[in-house]
C-alpha cells in the first residue's frame, strides 16, 4: 500500500472533525455566495454530524457576502466600510447556512470571535464551553471571525489569514481530531519549473524548507493563501492533529476525504 493512503488510514477513525472553508469556496468572484457550493458541502457535514460525528465548521465569507449585496465592485480599504459588508453580509451567510441545515435536519449555532478571546483566559474558557456544550448536543458550530469589532484583526499585516489561524487555535481548542481546509487549491503544490507543478500528497512534518515552494497569494476576497494555511497546519500538527488541504470545489471531497482517499495534502500529527 502506497504511504499516501497507509498515513490516511486512520482519518476514518476521527470523531471530532473541524472544517474550515475559505472565502472564494464559497463565494464568486463577484462576491456573491455560491449557493450551490456551500448546499453541497452543508449537506456532506450534515450527513457526518448523523452518522456519529462531532462537527464544527468554520467559515469564511461575510465580508465578500457583503460586498455584493451592498454593490461593492472591489473589497474596500477603508474600516468601516469593511466592517459594515461583514455585518451586512455575516446575517446573509448564516441565512443559508440555516436553511440549509434545517432541511438536513441539523441544528446550527452562530460563534463569533476574534484573536483577543484566544489571549484572555475566561472568554477563551467560555468560548470553549460553549462549543463543547453545542457539539455535546448534536448541533454544529458555525463559527467565523467577528470582523464587526476586530479591528485589529482588518488592518494589522498579521490577521487571521481567511481565518487559517482562526481555525488552527480552534483546533486545539475543542481537541479536533482531524482538521480539514478547503481551499481553491488541491493541496500543496511542488514547482517543477515552466509553469508546472504536482501536488505534495502528504508531508510528515513542515519544516523552513516546505514554506519555501509556496508563496502568500491573496486576493480581493480572500486573506489567506498557502502559506497562511501551512502555517496553520505546523501549529495544529505539533499538537496531535492531523490536517488535511484540499479542494473544496471538488465534488464529495469531504467524504473522499473521510473516507481516506488519496485527495488534497494530509499533514500528519507530529505527536
């Protein structure tokens, strides 16, 4: 049996699952939600949460939900502005969200927060205890960056990268036992030059020398990018838990996921 799939063999064994989905997953290009994308993927954690699994979804979004329905052609510069398209564009997310899931038969729960509830141990404590209380009781966390009031978390240069950190501190948080990111790439790419590249399949561990074949791209939607989500995966993998980064445009790619098929880059736990 190839390494790929022996390293993915105990992916269906994990319980306890978080998800992060990024911005242009679910969003197109205009800013408009993907309405069939983000039914397709809702759906998939549905039918995980009836199966037997714990599952907490973090996602991206509200700020280019926003945008279009507040006629923004570009992502603005200015705070309030951006604060005012995640406000305006949060409630429309969570709409669908909630609608969807209902006619899954799924209860949702809204969490915001910010990098500040991570660095103050009561709120840190009450966000956990909620989160635990909701996955307890078969409901799953919807849970994104509160951009209304972390401004800190807009402008500074180190943010929460699409909420790549966001979901890493959560991970260690609620004692994930696997991490999944969908993104709009199918894993880590390897150059090989002229343009080419292959995809990385797994990775033991990520060291100075992974960082080195992928570069920080954002766009006007999205603040991540590879490296932002490598990163997130180092702090989640010294901690035990094992990551996956993949597609999220691809069709059932959270059940191949789960069910150990080769797709995306598995990060394997370094513990």
């Amino acid at each position: 049996m190839k390494k790929s799939l022996k390293y993915r063999e105990g992916i269906r064994e994990a319980r306890r699952i978080l998800v992060k989905i990024g911005t242009r997953v679910l969003v197109q290009k205009s800013g408009r939600p993907n309405t069939r994308r983000i039914r397709a993927l809702a759906r998939s954690l549905a039918a995980l949460n009836r199966s037997g699994c714990e599952v907490a979804l973090v996602t991206s979004g509200a700020i280019g939900a926003g945008m279009e329905a507040l006629g923004m052609k570009t992502r603005p510069t200015r705070l309030p502005d951006l604060q005012m398209a995640a406000a305006v564009g949060q409630s429309r997310l969570m709409t669908r969200y909630d609608k969807i899931f209902t006619a899954e038969n799924c209860l949702v729960g809204q969490v915001l927060l910010t990098r500040d509830d991570f660095l103050h141990k009561i709120r840190m404590t009450n966000a956990s205890r909620t989160i635990e209380n909701l996955l307890r009781n078969r409901v799953i966390p919807i849970i994104n960056e509160n951009d209304v009031v972390a401004d800190d978390e807009i402008r500074a240069d180190i943010t929460l990268g699409d909420n790549d950190l966001l979901s890493a501190l959560l991970a260690k948080l609620i004692r994930a036992d696997l991490l999944i990111m969908l993104t709009t790439a199918d894993g880590v790419r390897q150059p090989l030059g002229h343009g080419a590249s292959t995809r990385i399949r797994y990775l033991e561990s990520i060291t100075r020398a992974t960082f080195s074949v992928v570069t920080g791209k954002k766009n006007a939607l999205s603040r991540g990018g590879m490296d932002s989500k490598l990163r997130a995966a180092q702090m989640v993998s010294k901690a035990g838990v094992g990551v996956i980064i993949a597609d999220g445009r691809k069709s059932g790619i959270v059940d191949r996921i789960m069910r150990g098929e080769d797709t995306g880059t598995f990060i394997l736990p370094s513990l």
